[in-house]
C-alpha cells in the first residue's frame, strides 16, 4: 500500500502544482524500468540489446 500512497501524493503534486508536463518523463522513466526488468530474465533479451 506504500507505493500507492507514493503514486498518489505525487498525482496531488502535479495537479496542485499543474505540472503536467512531468508526467511524460514519469512515463518514460516507468517503461524503461519495467523493459529492464522484463529483459532481464527473458528468451527476448538478445533482441532488445541491440536497440542501446
């Protein structure tokens, strides 16, 4: 339950602040983390090497 309360102070922030343009970079930080998790331990990973 912890992260979800991070999540959502930081969704108050950006609508307090109306700093919506963080939210891309967020986004972008997210996919990238999770395409290093998922390419990690994946038959996938020879593929994705490549493209960095």
């Amino acid at each position: 339950m912890e992260q979800l309360s991070v999540l959502r102070e930081f969704w108050y922030f950006v609508c307090y602040r109306k700093a919506y343009w963080l939210l891309p970079f967020v986004i972008v930080l997210a996919l990238l983390g999770l395409l290093i998790v998922v390419s990690e331990a994946s038959a996938l990973a020879p593929f994705i090497y490549p493209l960095f």
